[in-house]
C-alpha cells in the first residue's frame, strides 16, 4: 500500500510509522514537563514527594477555608 502525499496515512486509514512516533514523542514530553513544572521531577523519594503532596493540600485547605470565612463576613 502506498501513502497518499503529504499524509499521515495509509490509504487503508492506516497511521504511518513517523506520525506514531511523533504522537508518542509528543505526549512524552508532555509528560516529562508536566513533572517537571509540578516539581516532582528529579531524584526524590516516595516520602519527600508524599510530603509535597501533603503540604499543598493542607495549604490548599487553608485557602478554602479562609474563602469560606471571607464569604461569611467572619
């Protein structure tokens, strides 16, 4: 089967192996900068990203509940 110029498939509709390749390079990067601007990329351990995690939570909380009591004039 021969691709239809300047396509990315096949006449059957089947992908080519360079737009796979792409598709898969490009939701990689996504991933690793999706780590990365998160800030839990790198060499950590379980428990220093498990603390992260822990920390923005709670400060997450305390922002909801300093919302709240804005809301209700407090």
């Amino acid at each position: 089967m021969t691709e239809p110029e300047g396509t990315d498939y096949t006449n059957a509709g089947v992908p080519n192996f360079d737009y796979v390749r792409d598709k898969i390079d490009k939701r990689f990067a996504t991933a690793e900068g999706s780590t990365e601007l998160a800030g839990i990329g790198g060499e950590e351990t379980v428990e220093s990203l498990d603390k992260k995690l822990a920390d923005r939570d709670e400060a997450a909380k305390s922002k909801l509940d300093e919302i709240r009591r804005s809301m209700r004039g407090e």
